[in-house]
C-alpha cells in the first residue's frame, strides 16, 4: 500500500532537555519519506505528554501551533508509559493508516522507520524494531534485561528478544490491540498474541542524548512483574511443585529420625527445627507474594476504569 498516512506516537514524561532535539530529527525524517513518496504528504507525529511536571507540553504545543505535521496529546495526570502508548496509539488510528511507536530519547535508531514502511508496504501488519546487540548498557542493565526476556519466555510469555516498544503496526493491528481491555499492560506481549504477520528490522541502540531515563530499577521491576502476571500462570504451578518438594524433604527428615530413634541416638532437634521453620515460612511468604500479585490484577481488572483521560489534544 503506497502513499499510506503515517504517524509516529511519541510519548513523553519529562523530555523538555531532550525534546527540541527529538522534534528536528522526526521533522527532518518525515518530509525526506513525504519527499520521497514514502508516505502520504498528511502524516504526522503526535507527542503523548504523561503528565509531565517540566515543561514537556509547553514545547509540544508550540510545534503544533506551527507545524501542521505535528500534534499534541495532553493527558490528566501520569498514567505510566504502556498506557501512555496506548492513548496515543488509539487517537492515532482514526486517521492514520499505520502507526509507528517510539520513545522520545531516541535511543532507538529512526532511520529504521523507513524500512519499516516499505516492509509493511510489503504486507506485514507488525514490524518490530530489534536491537542487534545491548553494547551501550551498562553491565548490570544489560545482564539483567537479558535475563528478564530469557525468564519471560522460561514463564510461557510470547515476546520478541531485545524488542522495546519501538514498533510499526497497521490500523486493523492496532484496532484489534485496542480491542483488549487489560489495565495492566504489556505491550511487549500483547502485540505478538495477536498473530498478525510480521517481520523484524535490527539497529543498534544509539546513547541518550539529554535528560535521565524513565525506567529505573524499581519500575523496570514493576514492569516484568506486570509482564509475568499478565501472559503466564506458571509461577502458580510453580508453587504446586515447591510444595511437593517441601513434603518430600519432610518425607526424608521424618525417615532420618525413625532411623535415629531406632539406633538409640538422641535427636538434638532444636537448630534443626529453628531453620525448617524460617525455610518453610520465607518459601510461604514468597508463595502469598506470588498469590498475592495474582489477586492484585484481578482487583485492578474487575474495576474497569479508564486507562486515562485526555485534557487536551491539539491537531
């Protein structure tokens, strides 16, 4: 499908240090596509402000004063990255026949994108930007991140290794994504469920050029939890198993005592059972956690509220 209207969604928390730099190459980058027939002369970019307390929307809403290929979405309040896509993903669909998604500090080469229209051209309704390597983290986060897509596939969740959110879907695609309710997203996971046909582009992860990441520790936790939680009931199963062990090991102590019994040495029990207990109450502590999270989802899914509320949306 050729002279296609693109958008790219941006979303933004905090990008005002990174944001005049961000708009100048998307800009640079749409008109050499609209240029070059690549797409549709009314596609557009369209920023997702998250509620941002710098002044992200100021920027935002000044581009899109003076630049008809630039829009705006201000969202009430933060409510996180996922759902901050999804806004602007289902904004986008109503006049933008495919979507390109793709976080504001660039990290992740927009030089793909191109590539990514001609293989939708080509028929794909998904196409994944995959990151050929993880050389520019840190050795911690690279190790970590690694580990996390290797341990979500151990979990039976289906997702692309080294894929973020840097992706391009058709409208059908993200009229059918729209289509699942779930609070707790994980786009990562939910957009390989659909079973669309795809296909992959590969760059490597370019250094941000200003401001801080949005993703520290304890929310890039969060994310994997949500993740696991959303797609896999194994850790449930999991716990059935721990469970058998533990009767097994108890097994094995009660057989260790009748033989001590029998040959008439003393059991001295009392360290023992001190560190039986503390094992078995930290795994059944570990076991409610997972429970726990379980029933957590369900609490925030049954409630249906909103994902968020649009304050303002400038075209």
């Amino acid at each position: 499908m050729k002279n296609s209207i693109l958008s790219i969604v941006v979303p933004c928390y905090n990008e005002q240090e990174v944001l005049p730099q961000t708009n100048e190459r998307l800009r640079a980058l749409l008109d050499g596509m609209m240029r070059d027939n690549l797409v549709a002369e009314g596609s557009y970019i369209l920023y997702v402000d998250d509620g941002s307390a710098d002044q992200t929307w100021e920027l935002i809403a000044g581009y899109a004063a003076g630049d008809t290929h630039v829009r705006g979405l201000k969202l009430v309040g933060n409510v996180g990255h996922q759902n901050a896509l999804m806004a602007g993903l289902d904004t986008a669909r109503a006049d933008a026949d495919v979507t390109v998604s793709i976080d504001a500090d660039l990290q992740d080469d927009i030089n793909v994108i191109p590539e990514m229209v001609k293989k939708f051209d080509a028929g794909n309704d998904v196409v994944y930007g995959v990151r050929r390597d993880r050389k520019a983290d840190s050795f911690f986060k690279r190790y970590t991140a690694q580990g996390f897509y290797k341990f979500m596939a151990r979990m039976g969740v289906k997702s692309v290794y080294n894929h973020a959110d840097c992706r391009l879907m058709s409208r059908r695609a993200v009229d059918t994504l729209c289509m699942y309710e779930e609070r707790n997203l994980f786009l990562r996971g939910l957009v390989p469920l659909m079973g669309y046909k795809s296909d992959s582009v590969y760059y490597d992860r370019l250094e941000r050029k200003a401001g801080e990441s949005k993703y520290p520790m304890s929310k890039m936790l969060s994310f994997a939890i949500d993740g696991i939680t959303s797609f896999s009931v194994r850790p449930l199963r999991l716990i059935f198993f721990l469970g058998v062990l533990f009767l097994l090991i108890s097994f094995g102590i009660l057989v260790y005592v009748i033989m001590a019994l029998c040959q008439g040495r003393g059991v001295q029990g009392w360290a023992s059972l001190m560190l039986s207990i503390w094992f078995v109450g930290g795994c059944l502590l570990v076991c409610l956690s997972v429970i726990a999270a379980y029933i957590g989802r369900i609490y925030t899914e049954s409630k249906h509220r909103p994902r968020y509320h649009i304050e303002q949306y400038l075209k």
